[in-house]
C-alpha cells in the first residue's frame, strides 16, 4: 500500500474514534466543565503516548532544542484556541451557527490558492462545494431560518479564526514540523496545546472572565475522560499527523464533511430511531463529495494533468 492510500484509511480512522466522542463528551458536560475536560484530554492523551514513546524508545521524549519550542508552539497553539473558542461560544451562539461555519472552513485553502493563482482542480472544486452544501443542510436540519440565530460577540470572530487555523494545520505540520519525528511532535503538540490552554484559563480565573467552572470530577467523570483521552485523543492526533504528510490542506479539510455522517449514523444507532429523509440524502451527498475528493473522474479534465486527491497546497 502505498502513502496515499495508507494517508486515507489513517484519516478514515482519525473520523471514526473523533466521532465516537461525541455521545461521552455530551455525557461529561454535564458532569465537568468541558474546558477542563479538554485540558485533561491533552495532558493525559500526551503522557500516553509518551509512555508508548518510551516503551519503543527505552528513553524519555527529548526536549524540544531552539527554534522547536516556537515552532511547535506555531502548531500547538491552534489546537488549544478551537477549543476555548468553541465551548465558550457555544454558551452564547447556536450550536447550529457554530456547525456552519465549521463546515465553511475547509473551502478556505481553495480560497488562498485562488488569491495566489493556483486554481485547484475542477473536480477538488466541485466536491468540496458538495461536501459543504451538505454539510450545512445537515446541520440546519433543512430549517434555513437557524441562520439569523447569531449574535455579534468577540468569541465568535475568536471561533472564526480558530477554525480557519484548525484548517490551515496540514500546511502547518508541512512548514515546521515536517522533520521531526511523527510520535515525538505528536506528543509535544498535544502538551504545549494543554500548556497554552493553562495558561489562558489561569487568566480568565484571575480576571474573573468565567470560562471555566472547577470542579472535582466523580469517579465516573474520571473513567470517562481517560477514555476520550486515550482513545479519543492520543490515537486521532497521531493519526491526523500521519495523514497530514501524505494529503494536500484541502483534502484533509475535506474529509471532515464525513464526519457529521458518523456522529448521526452513531446517535441513530445508540438512540435506535430512524433517519429523516433530509439526513439520508444530505449524508449521500456528503458520501458523493468525498468519493469526487478521492477518486479522479475522466468527465473532469481539469484532473487528467494531475492527480485532484494529492493536489499541491
């Protein structure tokens, strides 16, 4: 097998165990504040893969030297402001509002390509405006009035960036953490994310900005967060890393319209009702767009001079 299939069932896996996180963490936010949860998820998930660094290794993960402690910053950081950003706007946006412009994020590396003369594929195009549409519609429920449910606040302009950046990071990893060892740059990202999220929530308590509410977790809410932390966390991130070696920005964007498709197809199964018709033929549509994202099409001739799945960045 070669690095783009191998890319894409890491990046099938990296869909699958991020989706089945979704039923616990709605769980524990009842249970936990979901910023602390998520603090706890980066810490555990990185000693994890530490211990798993040191059982290949016989030796402890090395300090990052110089020019890699800002480097993998440049990487962690992202990680930690989606999830600030998310759950506190989420205290006041829709959770719809928040789906949609999540779901409009990936289209931006085709948007900078545009700016920079470098057209991408007609096909790429196609699919991943497919991709999106659906992915909206889904999220909107086919109620197009769950629009006009935004409200003009910083942490939603805070959200946007976050996740244009959360989107950028595959061009990211190919900038500055390209030569560093996939395993060891998994686990530094996922400790200076924790760090940077610390560091924000330590100011938000001393100047009283309540995005957090501590707690001490029961012995329930611990299990819980080990789990998503081990297998929700440490496992996606390496996985996600992997993928982001052999997939252009746009493609790894893209399969993330696959994920709202799992998430409904899961709560379906765990909840036992049946699907309305507008979630079937969004999540066909959705099925289409990454089929059109993987696989190139002779009617599409913008693909026959170069492969659209592994299109440069």
């Amino acid at each position: 097998m070669t690095a783009l299939p191998k890319a894409r069932f890491a990046t099938s896996l990296y869909l699958l165990v991020i989706s089945s996180s979704y039923p616990i963490a709605s769980w524990l936010a009842d249970k936990v504040d979901p910023l602390m949860t998520v603090l706890c998820r980066f810490w555990i998930a990185g000693a994890a893969l530490g211990l798993i660094y040191l059982v290949r290794n016989t030796k402890l993960p090395t300090l990052p030297k110089g020019s890699e402690w800002w480097r993998l910053l440049l990487l962690a950081a992202p990680l930690a402001l989606y999830f600030i950003s998310t759950f506190t706007a989420a205290k006041t946006q829709s959770p719809v509002i928040l789906a949609v412009l999540f779901t409009l994020a990936p289209l931006t590396p085709i948007l900078v390509g545009f700016l920079r003369n470098q057209r991408a594929p007609t096909q790429i195009i196609v699919s991943m405006l497919l991709g999106a549409g659906a992915a909206i519609y889904l999220a909107l429920g086919g109620n197009f009035d769950s629009l006009h449910q935004t409200k003009d606040e910083p942490w939603l302009y805070i959200y946007i960036l976050s996740c244009l950046l959360f989107t950028a990071n595959p061009i990211l990893i190919k900038t500055f953490g390209q030569e560093m060892p996939l395993l060891w740059r998994s686990i530094w990202i996922l400790l200076l994310s924790g760090a940077v999220m610390l560091v924000v929530l330590l100011i938000s308590l001393t100047f009283k900005l309540e995005l957090i509410q501590t707690a001490v977790p029961s012995t329930e809410a611990w299990v819980s967060i080990i789990w998503i932390s081990l297998v929700c966390t440490a496992v996606p991130m390496f996985l996600y890393q992997y993928a982001a070696h052999s997939l252009s920005s746009i493609e790894l964007g893209g399969w993330h319209y696959g994920l709202p498709v799992l998430v409904m197809l899961e709560q379906a199964i765990w909840v036992g009702r049946g699907l309305s018709s507008n979630e079937i033929s969004s999540a066909l549509l959705i099925i289409i767009a990454l089929v059109l994202l993987t696989t190139p099409i002779k009617l599409f001739k913008g693909c026959k001079k170069e492969p659209c799945a592994s299109s440069s960045n």
